[in-house]
C-alpha cells in the first residue's frame, strides 16, 4: 500500500522530467535557428547598401573638412573655409544617401 503513491510520484516525476527535457530541446533548435546567419542575396545586398551609405556619410563630411581645412591653410581667414565647405560636403552627403534609398530595387 505504501509502494503505490511512491509509484505515481516517480511517474510524475518523471513525465515533468520528460516534458523539460521537450522544453529545453525546442529553445536549443530555436536558439540554433536564430543564430545561423542567413546566407542569401537579400542579406548580401543590404550589407553592401549599409557600407555604401556610410562611406557616402564619410566621405562627405571628411573630404568636406579636409578640403575646407586647407582652403583655411592657403588663405589664412579663420575656420570659415572648414565651416562652410564641411557644410557642403555634408548636404552632399545626405542628399547621395537620399538618391540611394530612393532607388527602385532591381
């Protein structure tokens, strides 16, 4: 008599050892899921649209300060030639990435 509720015990105990163990293998096949990269041409592409758009945002804003900064150098009036060209480079900039993200996809 004392055997019985001992054996349902381990019975259920062994039915919520068997449900984690479900619970625990279905978070690793979804933990694995998520962390495979995604290797296709639509990832590809928006890498290189990502880098496009931060080497336009670079460029422009360096190549603006740089060549402001010696126009500064020749000339010698202030920072007034750095202000005014970064200014430039940086409209220049953003206006490239709004042509960019404007484009229709191919």
């Amino acid at each position: 008599m004392s055997n019985e509720p001992e054996a349902q015990d381990q019975r259920g105990e062994d039915a919520r050892l068997a449900a984690l163990d479900e619970r625990i293998n279905a978070v690793r096949e979804r933990e694995e899921m998520r962390k495979t990269p995604n290797a296709g041409a639509q990832s590809d592409d928006s890498y290189r649209l990502g880098n496009r758009v931060l080497a336009e945002l670079i460029a422009g804003i360096g190549g603006g300060a740089f060549i402001g900064w010696t126009i500064d150098q020749l000339i010698g009036r202030g920072h007034w030639g750095l202000l005014v060209v970064m200014g430039l480079g940086t409209f220049a900039a953003f206006r490239n990435i709004i042509r960019i993200s404007t484009r229709r996809s191919e």
